[in-house]
C-alpha cells in the first residue's frame, strides 16, 4: 500500500493548530516508505523493534529523529543509546537507570519519556501514580545525568467506547500536570505528553497531548512480525 500523502498533510495541519508533534509510526514498513514522508520534509519516525530500528538507522539519513516506541528489555538498551533521539515507554526504574548507563557510556544524555499504566488491560505496560512518583524522586537523589525524563506517555484501552478513552486521557493529562514539577532543575523542561494513536489521536488532541504517534493512517495496516 503506497503512503497515504494526502492524510499525512492534513493530519499535520490538524497537529500544527494544536502544536503536537507527529511521530510516523515506520514498524515494518520498507526504507521506500519512510523516504517517501523524509522527502515531505518528515524527520520524526517510531520503531518498536530494537534490530529493525539500527538496521534502518544506518541505511536512511543521519537527521531523522528516531523515537523508540516499543517495550524495551534492558539488555537492548545498549543498541540504541548512541543515536535514539527519544525513548517512549521506560516503565521500570531497573531501565531507566540502564539508559542513564549506557548513556554515559555513549558520552550523552539519553531523553526518555515514563510510560503511565491509564488502560483497563492488565497486559499493558507502566508505572502507577505512586510508582511514578517514586522514580521521580529517586532520579533527584541519585543525580542521574545521563538520562533526561521529559514526559510521560501512555496508551489507552482498546475500546471502541471512545468515552472510555477520553476519561483515560483526562486522567494521564491530570497526572502530568501534577508531577511534572518533582523533577530537578537538571531535568527540566519535562513538556511532552505523548498520547493518542491512529484510532484515537483526535480526542488526545482535544485533552492536551503534544505527541501523537501514528502509524496505521499513514502507512496502512503493518505486517505482523514473524
């Protein structure tokens, strides 16, 4: 299916009036693909394989910022560090202080976003509020300088009840608000909140999101990984 040119456009009209970002979500899709948006002048991309993302990394242009968007176990982190430009989803403190290391290793500061747990399903991924909190405040006593936390995101439930999704919305929007002030001085500013996907980007972007990461819209349906 060729890229959808015409959606990627007016889905960048509708983010620029509301000053969010759009992440393409490129999983799977051919190197072609991905040129096809560079070319439109598209930098920000989302893989959620740790292979797939360095494979790709060396092949297309060294200015397309590359967000990791996917569950990553700690023992990949080291792959990416010296390139990714931000890492979604961190929903350990085990992980976030395996990024500031092998950021440090790398010689620079790793960005990263705490991925929060709004869904309904058990099987999604993410800090709770206490939680989140937590880490918050163990990042200030430890000093870590290698990794910066400039967010959160999360996911909502997978619903077509799209009050459910809104509420969810409501509640990760509340959350940012009443913690991004936890963090040092060094770790500020803490200003993206990354929400919203293909199926549910419009009503992240009525609740306040500045990041939304879409793939299915631009790219059709993804292949499923072997």
């Amino acid at each position: 299916m060729p890229v959808n040119t015409a959606k990627y456009k007016s889905i960048i009209n509708e983010l620029a009036d509301k000053q969010a970002i759009l992440v393409a979500v490129s999983k799977t899709k051919p190197v072609e693909d991905i040129f096809e948006l560079y070319n439109l002048g598209h930098r920000d991309f989302g893989e959620n394989y740790v292979q797939e993302l360095v494979d790709k990394s060396v092949i297309l242009p060294a200015d397309i910022r590359w967000h990791f968007i996917g569950h990553l176990q700690s023992n990949k982190v080291k792959y990416i560090a010296p390139f990714v430009h931000l890492i979604h989803g961190v929903d350990s403190f085990k992980l976030l202080k395996e990024i500031s290391k092998q950021g440090e290793k790398a010689g620079r500061r790793i960005d990263c976003l705490l991925q929060v747990h709004i869904a309904q399903e058990e099987s999604k991924f993410g800090f709770n509020e206490e939680e989140l909190i937590l880490a918050m405040d163990q990042v200030n006593s430890l000093n870590m300088t290698h990794v910066r936390i400039c967010g959160l995101m999360g996911m909502a439930s997978f619903t077509t009840d799209m009050n459910v999704v809104r509420t969810e919305f409501k509640q990760l929007k509340k959350i940012f608000e009443d913690t991004r002030t936890r963090l040092p001085v060094s770790q500020h500013p803490m200003e993206i909140l990354s929400m919203g996907m293909s199926s549910d980007y419009k009503i992240a972007l009525d609740e306040g999101t500045t990041m939304v990461r879409i793939g299915s819209l631009l790219f059709g349906e993804r292949e499923k990984k072997g």
